[in-house]
C-alpha cells in the first residue's frame, strides 16, 4: 500500500467511525475494505449503476459529506488513486443527489 493509499484508507476509517457516531454503520464498506482496500472497495462501490445503500442513507440523513462519493469529490489529492470513468459517476451520482 502507497503512502497515499494508506492516508486514503485512514480518512475512509474516521468517515467510519463518524458514522457510527450518527448511529448508522456502514458494515458493507468496512466488509467490502477488509476484503479488497479501501480503494478498491470505493471504486466498485462508486461504479455500481444504482447508488449504494450507505450513498442512499447518508442522503437521508443529510449526511453526504460522508459518503464515499463526496470524500473523493472533496479531495483532490485522493483522486488520483481513481481512474476517469471512476472519477465521472462519482461527480454524476453527486450531481444527482444535489450535493454538487
């Protein structure tokens, strides 16, 4: 794992852990994150055609700064651990949910 992988999977983890604060747990990323990394877990996650369960509750909750999909839009340095096309349905999911 790179050094920015590492700071990347870091700042998912205390995404994590405020969510837990807000009482909902995000337990398909955190399974997905322990099989595959925090990259890899994000970019299938942010690929899928539908949004996520996390993505939709987090949207409920009015809590979008916390999805996946934002934590990349809202830093750049970790977009360049995701390819073009992963980059693009991360800014249309958030489009779509009026985030951005």
């Amino acid at each position: 794992m790179t050094d920015l992988e590492q700071q990347f999977d870091d700042a998912c983890m205390d995404s994590v852990r405020e969510c837990r604060t807000l009482k909902y747990d995000p337990k398909l990323f955190v399974r997905m994150r322990s099989e595959l990394g925090a990259v890899e877990a994000c970019r299938r996650l942010i690929n899928t055609p539908q949004w996520p369960e996390g993505f939709s509750r987090l949207w409920e909750m009015k809590r979008l700064d916390l999805s996946i999909e934002a934590f990349v839009h809202d830093n750049p340095k970790f977009r360049t651990l995701f390819d073009p096309p992963t980059l693009d349905n991360c800014e249309k999911r958030l489009v779509e949910a009026e985030y951005i």
